[in-house]
C-alpha cells in the first residue's frame, strides 16, 4: 500500500463550514492532512462588520484534525477585525513545509499576501500547489484596469500552482477566461455538512407545530424564508417589495415572509414592515447553524436576491430541508444548483416583477412546491463532501504524482 500523500492546508482562519470537511479529509487513510490557520480568531467571541453583531459559533471548528495556528508579523487580529490582504501575515510557513516533509500545499484563498509567501516556499522545495478560491464573474464589480491586471495577475499564479480546485461552474469559467487551462482544474464543488443539516431538520420536525405556534405561526400557511446578512448587496428590499406585490393575492395562500439575520439594514427594514403594516413578515435576527435547521425546516421556499454573491451556502442548506429556491442570477451557486422550473427559479438581479413572478409560481401551487423541494433535496445529495473528496484525491493524483515522475526523471 502507497504511503499516505502528505497534505499541509493553509487558510486564515477556522470557517464553520469547513470544519467537518476537514475532519472527513483527515480520516483517509490516503491523505495526512495537517491544517494551518494564519488567526484563530473565530474559534472565539468576534464581531463580524457583517452581522453587526458578536458572533460565537456553536459547532466545533478544531476538532477531529491535525493543526497549528501559525505565529504572525504584528498583533493578533482584533475581535473587531476580519482578515485582510496583508494580515495575519504568517511566520515560519516554509520551514514548516519541509519539516512535515509535506507532498502538497493547499491554499484557501489566493488575495492574502501570506498565502503568496507559502505558495512561492512551497514551489522552491518542490511541493505541487493546489489553490482553491470563491471568484467568480458575478462575485464583485471589476473595472476595465481591474481586469486587464488580472490576466497578468493569473499569469503568475499559474505559473506557482498545479492545480485550481474549482467549487462550481462560474468559478471554473473564471479560471479558464483568465488563462488556466482546463487540465489544471479540479472540481471540489462548495459544498456543506448535508448529515449535519438533515439530521437537525430531521430532529426539528417533530417540533414544527410548537415552533409555528411560539412564532405566532398559523398552520397550513406557507412561509418565504431569507437567511443572510441584512446589508445592501443581499437586497432584502427586494423581496420586501416582491411579497408586498403577491402576499395579498388570494393564490398565494396567505404566506409569512421570515428574515433571519443581521446588519445594518436591520432597523431600516423593521421599520418599513411596520409602517406598510405587514403584520406576516417579520425579523428575527441572527440565528446559529444549529437554529437555522428548524426554520429550514419551516419554509417552503428560500429567496436569496443578493447583487454580488460567490456561492451562497444558505443555498445548500436549505436545499436539505427540502425548500425550493430563488435566487437571484448574480448569486454563484444558482448556476449550479438552481434548476429553474425543477427545484425553484433564477430572475435577474434587481428585477423585482421579476422576483414576484417567481413567488407566485412557487406559491400558488401547493403540490408543484412540496415537488421543488423534494426535488432540492434529491440534488443537493449529489453536491456533498463526498464530491469534494473526489474532487481533491484527483488534484492531487494528477498533480503530486505528475511532479514526482517529471523529479525522478530529471
């Protein structure tokens, strides 16, 4: 039996997300995986500008993996502050890299000044590099010079890297129309934890009446559902006026509209439910990953309008709930896990008749509804862990193995 191919994985920070993918990575047999964070600052009590809010996760973030939080030039960073270009820049990453003898380096994000330093380390003592990153056409606004200097940009990190682990469709044609060939790209879909969400949707249903009832609920009435932050590029207004547009409309069932998150549209989007009188939509604000399963469990369908949006996991998440899904097309995941007229609809961004056209499709028809979410939950189920396992053992199969034949020829 082939030893185990030495993997060392560099990321900013513990995410929440990523955690039980880590875990699963370091139970192969096939794969030592040693994990190095530049911060642990979200293992603890920190503020995210996002939420406006404290944020203490409530899943375990380190456990079940080998890993180290490297030392940093400078001060740590503040509970206030989210990593950057230039912090945390981490220390002591190449001698790392040749201690642990490591076969391969995986970075989680190319825009960090450090992950360039171990990138350029790891080229020099011979690992193959493996990038994975969230971009995407519809993810930001780029200027003209924006773009012409990101060609020169991917020049370079072609030439550093050996493979690009791609998480959906969009980033993938991102990465071939900046120049990376198609023989470097990998797929390791963005994927979530589905046992983890289906076992505590699973565990909520049985509670769903008590849950409808303490949120002042009525029963047989379906619910719309936004989870994400209350910020201008997630346009809950947009959904707002929507609802406003349908929720009178007798074939839309009398439907709730829950926002679940915070931010600093927050009090501004409060008191425009209050002064329209919309005694069915509500905020609730934050809500843990533990939370969120029961109110997955609640809706019948999850609306994400956001302008600019990588990915979108919230998508994943409801889709094991079994929600049908609008999103809007600027958001990354749509491209891949949004079938419209199959598990729900994409409109175009800022399109609110759109939008309405959307809820109304979804709503007004009970049985092709409880269908879309059946059927979200039969694809999410191909969109897994186990896909991204299979997307990385073939990175490094065609990459690690390809660097150690062209050595041992040399």
């Amino acid at each position: 039996m082939s030893p185990p191919v030495r993997l060392a994985y560099l990321v900013t920070h513990p995410i929440q997300y990523q955690a039980p993918l880590l875990r699963l990575i370091a139970n192969q047999p096939d794969i030592a995986l040693h994990v190095m964070f530049g911060s642990d600052y979200s293992v603890r009590s920190f503020v995210d500008p996002g939420f406006n809010r404290a944020i203490t996760w409530d899943v375990p973030l380190l456990d079940g993996y080998s890993h180290e939080v490297l030392p940093a030039f400078g001060r740590p960073l503040a509970e206030t502050e989210l990593p950057s270009f230039w912090r945390p820049f981490s220390r002591g990453v190449a001698r790392r890299l040749e201690a642990g003898r490591f076969d391969a380096l995986w970075v989680h994000g190319y825009n960090r000044a450090s992950h360039w330093a171990a990138m350029l380390a790891a080229k020099r003592l011979g690992l193959a590099v493996l990038v994975r990153d969230e971009a995407t056409e519809v993810s930001a606004a780029r200027s003209l010079p924006k773009r012409i200097a990101k060609q020169a940009f991917f020049r370079t990190l072609d030439r550093l890297s050996d493979g690009f682990l791609a998480i959906g469709s969009l980033n993938r044609d991102y990465y071939l129309a900046h120049g990376i060939a198609s023989a470097k790209l990998f797929t390791m879909p963005y994927a979530v934890d589905n046992a983890f969400f289906q076992g505590a949707i699973g565990r909520a249903a049985p509670e769903r009446a008590i849950l409808r009832a303490r949120l002042g609920l009525a029963p047989d009435r379906p619910i719309i559902l936004f989870a994400a932050k209350l910020i201008e590029r997630k346009r809950p207004f947009d959904l707002l006026e929507a609802y406003a547009t349908v929720a009178r409309e007798p074939a839309a069932r009398a439907p709730y509209l829950l926002f679940v998150g915070d931010g600093a549209l927050k009090t501004q989007l409060e008191a425009s439910i209050a002064r329209r009188d919309f005694a069915d939509a509500r905020v609730l604000g934050f809500q843990s990953q533990a939370q969120l399963g029961a109110l997955y469990d609640l809706a019948e369908v999850l609306v994400l309008p956001s302008e600019r949006e990588s990915w979108g996991l919230v998508i994943n998440e409801a889709m094991n709930a079994g929600c049908a899904i609008i999103a809007s097309d600027r958001v990354g995941a749509a491209a891949d896990l949004v079938r419209g007229g199959d598990n729900g609809f994409v409109y175009p961004c800022g399109d609110v008749a759109a939008l309405a056209v959307s809820l109304r499709a979804v709503l007004r028809d009970p049985t092709r509804g409880v269908a879309m979410g059946a059927r979200s939950r039969e694809l999410i189920g191909r969109w897994s862990f186990a896909e991204d396992l299979a997307g990385l053992r073939a990175a490094l199969a065609a990459c690690v193995h390809a660097r150690t034949a062209t050595e041992a020829l040399a």
